[in-house]
C-alpha cells in the first residue's frame, strides 16, 4: 500500500505544484495586491536570493540526475524459411517416427494440438524436421545463429545503424546457454567494439523480454549518448522433450522458433526518427513463494530424459503474479478516476473488512496496444477474462500463436510488429507488453508511440506480405474483427 501511495503523489505532483501556483496568482491578482507583495518582498533581499540560490541549485541538481529518456529506434522479428514449416500432421509425423513416444501420447500430442491455437505455418528447427532427428550442440548453434543473426541483420537494414556504435548488447535465451556465451557469439559475428557491456540471461523463461529491456533501460540512464542492443529469443533444437511425461508434452506442442532484435537509445538526437519511448518497466517474481517457485520446473523425467514440467497450480500462480504486477503498475499509468476506485476498493477490504470483489482498473483507458505474451490459447483466453479485454484487443497475440507459435520471449514483439503491419499505431499511442515465466515472474514494459508507423514505409516486418490474411478464424472462436 506504500508503494501504490508513493507512486500516486509521484504521479500527480506536477498537478499539485500547478494548483499551489494557481492559487498564489490568485490571491495576488490585482495590480495593488502584487505591489504590496513586491514591496514585502524587498525587505527580504538575503532571503530572496538565498532561495532563488537554493531553487537554482536543486533545479541543475534535478536535470543532471532525472533518469534519461530511453527510445526504442526500430525492432526487428525474425521470419523462418519455408523449409522449416511445422504442420500439425508433419509434427505428429516426425513425434511417431521418433520411436519414443507411446500411442497414448502421440494421441495426447494431437488433441493439444488441435486446440493450442497454432495455425499450419509455425517454424521449427531444421534438425528436428529430419529423419532421425540429430539434437546436438552444433545444430543448436546453428538454430541460434540463424534466428539471432536473421533479426539483427533485418534490425541494421531497417536503422541504417553502424553497429559498431553499440555500447551495450543484452541477449536473453533461457534454455541455451553455451560457452562461449550467445553475447559473445553476436560481438564475433559482428565484430563489435571492445568496450561494449555485454549481458546473456539464462534461465529467465517467457518473461525475459522485459527484463532484458529494463536492464538496458538501467545502464543507458548512466551512460551518455549510447546505444543498446537487446536479442530475445529461444532455443528449440536442445530442448524438445523425447520422453512420456505427459506434463512435459505439452510444451514440445506450444514453442516454435522465433527471436527479436531492439535496438535503444538514449540521444535526445534519435527521438525523432525513434518509433517509441519507454515510458515505464515493472517487474514481480514470485521466486521466494515454494508453490511458484516449482509451477514450471526444468527437471529429469523418472528415465532421466530432461524437459520443463508444468504443475496443475500454473494458471492460479500465474493470476497472483498479475494481480501484483498490475497493482504497481496501475498508479503509473491509469486515469485519476481509476486509481480512486481501485484505492477505495482496497480500503473497503482491508480496513473495513468488507466481502466484496478485488476492483479491477479499466486498462483500456490506460492503453490502445496489448501484447500479450501468446503463451498458448489458455492462458489468452484467462488473460482475457481477467483483463476484460475486446477480441480485438487480443487480437495480436492470438495471431502471433496462430502465425508463429509460442516464440517464448520474443512474442510481445510479433505482437507488436502485428499492430504495426494493420497501420494501427498512431503517434501517443500506448503499448502494454506484459509476459509471465518460469520462476515464477510477471513482468511489463510500456511504451508511447512517438510517431504514425505507416506499414507502406516499412522495409521490414514479418507479417507484411500476408497481413491482408489475418485475422483469420480459430476453431471454436469467431473470427475476431479486423
């Protein structure tokens, strides 16, 4: 309750100071009352320039030390080649053909399948499309170096960036995590500067997106006229479970190949060709809770086949891990009228002891963008529900697992590439990305669109050249409206 107190004064303090100042030019309004207040005034000299000294110190004090602006230049999504197009049927193929799984699990395999909301044309890695599969280390590399260089290269044509100004590079991957690390695989293909700070987060699941976003955000705020490049993305090849564990089935089914490449600014120089300003970054992990902790667990299998089990408790851990991401986040960016009626809900059950329901905000007033991490078509659907959002609302993200599965961390920006491809973003628009992981954590980024992003003038975005096809129906769904 102190936080949401704290950041509701922080966030209405400019209007305070406006009504002091009003107030005071209200009083003195009158050409005698202001003479009277001058000449008052005077026989105070010492104190007058001593504050005026004071004031002037707090204010330089204030613009040396204000957080920069952070901008988000361009992104960049990567698209997969026709050869490795995953169809249901080529899936279930390959899954029998493996020689591991039994006839129940195949058949458990092929109704997820059917109502995970993954459309025909999903990517998966090249080595576990062949006849047998060949999982190993080096296939794994080039899984990585594929998708990773796909994105950043697109990144460079799309900025027209020398990428040898990069002074900070984050790259987030949770399940592969080689030595040499990826960063360094990225600063060896790219021949990057020998100063740049680097960063490879492992182990961080779905919801790393933000947190790579944050950490640059963190070191662009201490370094002057930098740029940051963040890689998000996942690694299939290592990590697609040969086993009968029903609970570790279910993600072989939902993940698919995907990454991203941002790159961010702090120039006060780029803010006119930047798409976007990062306006706020809330992360909640849940990690000391045991019951969170375990939902989403990566372990051995009672044959000691590796994969990521999923616990029956996901869906209620993954509620109250939202429930206090948005609480934080709510005084940042809701309407004043929001924040009292969620504040007035909280007092009527926690001081007063009253049976009623946990309020709500309305974020459709706070936003016109969601990203949703499309972690598959459950957790849309409860996202949904809770968030009382529009199908249109979700539209992104039920395309982007339609379209490209569940790229893990890298899916709010297919969303967000999404929004852009249809030519819905408008200059002050706002952008909500919100993604839940392993650990367990819930994390946002909110973004303002600092400009129109017109499609016709976008040199790439995965989505361009077939856009005119979404949004399309989804089994049991009606189609959501364009």
């Amino acid at each position: 309750m102190l936080k949401v107190t704290y950041h509701f004064m922080a966030c209405h303090a400019a209007y305070l100071l406006i009504l002091l100042f009003a107030n005071t030019v209200y009083i003195y309004r009158s050409a005698d009352s202001f003479r009277f207040f001058w000449e008052n005034l005077t026989h105070y000299r010492v104190i007058v320039i001593l504050g005026s000294m004071l004031f002037a110190a707090l204010a330089t004090m204030f613009l040396m030390w204000r957080p920069r602006s952070v901008y988000l230049v361009d992104f960049a999504c990567y698209k997969g080649e026709e050869s490795n197009k995953c169809p249901r049927e080529l899936f279930l193929e390959r899954s029998a053909l493996a020689g591991v799984f039994s006839e129940e699990n195949l058949e458990f395999q092929r109704k997820i399948l059917e109502r995970s909301g993954l459309g025909q044309d999903t990517y998966f890695p090249e080595a576990l499309l062949r006849v047998p599969p060949n999982p190993s280390m080096a296939e794994a590399r080039k899984e990585a170096e594929r998708v990773i260089f796909g994105a950043v290269d697109d990144l460079v044509s799309k900025t027209g960036l020398n990428i040898r100004e990069i002074g900070v590079l984050v790259v987030n991957c949770s399940l592969f995590n080689p030595t040499p690390s990826l960063a360094s695989m990225i600063i060896n293909h790219y021949k990057l500067r020998n100063d740049i700070l680097s960063f490879n987060l492992g182990g961080m699941g779905c919801s790393a997106g933000p947190i790579s976003i944050d950490l640059a955000k963190r070191i662009l705020q201490t370094r002057r006229n930098s740029y940051a490049l963040v890689v998000t993305t996942e690694n299939i090849t290592l990590n697609w479970y040969i086993g009968n564990n029903r609970s570790m089935l279910v993600s072989n089914c939902l993940f698919r190949m995907g990454g991203a490449a941002i790159l961010l600014s702090n120039r006060s120089s780029d803010k006119k060709r930047s798409k976007y300003q990062l306006m706020h970054t809330v992360r909640t992990h849940r990690g000391a809770d045991d019951v969170s902790y375990r939902c989403a667990f990566q372990e051995e299998d009672d044959e000691g086949r590796v994969g990521v089990a999923l616990s029956k408790e996901l869906p209620s851990v993954a509620g109250e891990a939202l429930k206090i991401n948005i609480t934080r986040l709510g005084p940042l960016i809701l309407p004043l009228s929001e924040q009292l009626r969620f504040l007035a809900s909280w007092l009527a059950r926690k001081l007063f002891k009253m049976n009623t329901k946990p309020y709500i905000p309305d974020l459709k007033l706070a936003f016109e963008h969601f990203c949703i991490h499309a972690g598959g078509r459950a957790v849309l659907d409860a996202m949904q529900s809770k968030l009382q959002l529009t199908d249109r609302h979700m539209e992104p993200s039920r395309m982007t697992l339609y379209r490209f599965g569940n790229t893990s961390s890298s899916s709010p920006w297919y969303e967000l590439a999404y929004c852009e491809a249809k030519g819905r973003v408008r200059r002050g628009d706002r952008v909500w990305q919100l993604a839940l992981g392993t650990g367990f954590k819930c994390n946002s980024a909110v973004w303002r669109a600092l400009r129109n992003v017109d499609p016709t003038k976008e040199k790439v975005n995965p989505w361009l050249d077939e856009i005119h096809q979404f949004p399309v129906e989804l089994p049991g769904k009606a189609s959501v409206a364009s």
